[in-house]
C-alpha cells in the first residue's frame, strides 16, 4: 500500500470511528485516593503506636524506625490484596527519564511445597532489581553492578490499575551500593532536607520560637500533543522516537488562534474525563486541563503539592496519559519538541517553600519592602538560582539530550510561587 492510499484509508478509519462514549462522573469525593495506601487508610489499619511513628516520618522526613516496618508492610499488603492486587512493584527513576518497575509477587513458598501470601517489612524497605543496565540499556561487566531501591516513606504507596490487573507500587530510591544516587529522586531528597535545615535556622534567626517543618512544594504543568493512532502508526519515526524526524510543514500550522483555550474537542474531552477519574483515585490534584497553542497540543495541570509527592505525582500523570491515550484511539507524544515550526511541550514548574507556622516563606504581604523575612528568602532564592544557574541548565540541557539527541535547547524555566 502506498504512503498516500495509507492515509487514505486512516482518514476513513478516523472519520467512521465511534465516539468512546464518556463515563459517567463519579463523585469526587467517593472516588478521591481510594487507590492510595494513605495516612487515613494507615490510621484505620495499624496499630496506634506504629501509627503515630509512621506519620512523624511521613510529615517530618525523620529516620523510619525499622521496628515497624512489618506491622506497616502487613497492613500494606492486605488493603492491596483485597484490591485485587498480587503483585507489588518497587518503582524507581533511574537516570533516564522513565519510571522503572521490578514486580514482585506476594507469594511464599513453604518447606512442604504449598504457598501463602507474604510481605515482609524487609522487602518493602529495600529492593534489589540488578541495576546492570542503566542507564541506557548497553552491554555491562554485571560484577560490576548493584543498585539497591528503598521506599521512600514520604511517598505513599498506590495501586496502578490496568487493563492486565493491579499492581501494588511502592515509590523509592535508587541508590548504588556504595550508596551514590542513581537517580534524581535522592538528589530531591537531599535537596527537601537541605532547604528545611537552612530555612529553619533563619526563621530562628529573624527571631522565630516556634518553627515547624520547612518543606519545598511544586506544582508541574503538563503539556502534551493527542495524534490518533492510525496516523501515528504510519509513521516510524513517531512510533520510535516520539517525535518527527521527516516531513513537511502541515498547511494548518500555529498560524490561527482558534486553538488555544478554545473548546476542547468532544473526543479529547472524554479522554481528559477518564484521565481524571483515574489521577483523582491515586491522590493526584489535577486541577487545569485547556487546549494548549499548537493543534493537537493539550494540557493538564495538577495543584501544587510537597515537592517529593509532586514529583512521583508528575510521572505518574505521565504514564496515565499514554496509557489512556492507547484506550482511546490516540497516540499520546510527551516529547518536548515532536514537531517543528509549531510550539513544543513545555514542562515548566512552580515552585515555593513555607511550613505550617510561618506560610508561604517568598509571601510579600502589603509592604514587601519593610518584610525583612521575604527580603531574605527571596534574595536567597535569587542568589541561589545565580550562583547554581550553570549546574541547574546542565541538568535541564542532559535531559534535552537524552530525549532528542541534543536537538532542542530548551532554556530551564523555573517559577517562583508567591
Ligand atoms: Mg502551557
């Protein structure tokens, strides 16, 4: 079949397709976190001291205390089971832009030959998945290798639901044995603890007693381009890399403004309802959803969220959307830059710090100029992102690179939340 009676016939296809007919809404309310392992869920089922040790490491960043971990891990593994879920995954960032996953199964077996169901606080703490082949997949001395995950308390566990059945998912850390960040969680978290230690000591400094817990929270915008699949399945280059290699400009480009914020179209919306209902059952805020700039672009914004979270949230938000997007006939491109001479997908990030005694630390209130504590902050903030800069674009210029061979120089767009 030629190029042309190809399209011809996805055409046909697009224009007899069936609408996927929209679900009807659940009540936010019913359906909000039921698939997240979270501090109600927690309080319902552990016992009250476990209870109260858990959340002071959840809210606080303290050390886990290990003494717990099986009573947690117990807990955990009877709300997934009675979920439907036999399988748990530790679920990883390593240093090529995806989430990884080693599944595990609960089951155990016994000495004389029959299995139960097991899940152990020393499994859910640390993982062992053979970290030989990152980050891109090539040929290593295995001797060599050990990447260790361990859950990340601060994170709460999920159940990812799919079509082929749940899974338990269990955020972590990746870590070599040598205990050197393997990805860009642990820096996060390293950078959440730094901020908290200085910040604290400043707000005492400005004359504070009682000073709570500072923690950094950030809020990603989305972007994203909807292609239907029988156009994207046509083209290898979008199949294989997630953007357009070849091709010529489309006569429609970004030359008319009857795409932006304007009304999103009946199909798309009923996709963006069945994104939803599943980001509002794992706990993930979305908040915004528009037409974006370009035609077929798209996007979707959670509210903001403690840092850590935000961050798990965003790739989760990711992997939500292709996965939807297959259900509904599309091919779902996350890809900065897939098409050129029109925009590309920015993801840029709000970002801010504060605590539960003193708010929003970069709030100017009605005088800016005489609040010596937004003065400071911000300065710092300021002198930080000066002094940094270089370090933070070559983070955001390797993750250019590693996406789209270094074609797109995005420049790093960080916005401060006040
Ligand atoms: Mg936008």
């Amino acid at each position: 079949m030629s190029g042309n009676e190809a399209r011809v016939q996805a055409v046909h296809q697009i224009t007899n397709r069936e609408l996927m007919p929209p679900k009807a809404p659940e009540r936010l309310e019913k359906i909000w976190a039921e698939n997240v392992f979270n501090l109600s869920k927690m309080q319902a089922s552990l016992p009250k001291s476990v209870f109260k040790s858990i959340k002071k490491t959840i809210t606080t960043g303290e050390k886990l205390d290990p003494s717990i971990a099986d009573a947690v891990a117990t807990a955990m593994r009877d709300w997934a089971t009675a979920k439907g879920a036999l399988y748990y995954a530790h679920v990883f960032y390593p240093m090529t832009n995806l989430t990884a996953e080693k599944h595990d199964g609960f089951i155990s077996v016994q000495g004389d030959g029959s299995v139960i169901s097991e899940f152990s606080g020393k499994v859910l703490v640390q993982g062992e998945p053979d970290g030989s082949s990152f980050p891109n997949g090539g040929i290593r001395d295995t001797f060599e290798a050990r990447g260790y995950t361990g859950w990340d308390v601060t994170s709460p566990a999920y159940i990812m639901e799919t079509d082929n059945g749940s899974t338990l998912c269990i955020p972590t850390v990746f870590v070599s044995w040598t205990g050197e960040a393997l990805d860009k969680k642990v820096p996060l978290l390293r950078s959440i603890a730094a901020m908290d230690k200085t910040a604290n000591k400043v707000l005492k400094l400005l004359g504070h007693k009682d000073v709570a817990h500072v923690n950094s929270s950030c809020g990603a915008e989305q972007e994203y381009f909807l292609i239907d699949a029988n156009f994207a399945s046509q083209r290898p280059d979008l199949m294989l890399a997630g953007r357009t290699l070849f091709g010529k400009a489309p006569a429609k480009g970004q030359e008319f403004d009857d795409h932006y914020f304007g009304a999103i179209p009946e199909r798309v919306q009923v996709f963006m309802q069945d994104v939803e209902e599943t980001l509002y059952k794992l706990g993930i805020p979305a908040k915004t959803r528009h037409n974006e700039v370009a035609p077929g672009q798209f996007e979707i914004a959670p509210y903001f969220e403690a840092a850590n979270v935000a961050s798990d949230h965003q790739q989760m938000i990711m992997t939500v959307l292709r996965h939807t997007a297959k259900k509904h006939g599309f091919a779902c491109l996350l890809h900065e830059k897939p098409f050129a001479g029109i925009n590309g997908s920015g993801k840029h990030v709000n970002w801010s710090v504060g605590n539960g005694t003193q708010g929003n630390l970069l709030d100017p209130g009605d005088s800016p100029h005489e609040n010596a504590q937004f003065l400071v902050f911000c300065g710092a903030v300021i002198r930080g992102v000066h002094k940094y800069g270089p370090l933070m674009r070559a983070r955001s210029q390797r993750q250019a690179m590693t996406t789209d061979s270094g074609l797109t120089k995005r420049p790093l767009r960080l916005c401060l939340c006040i």
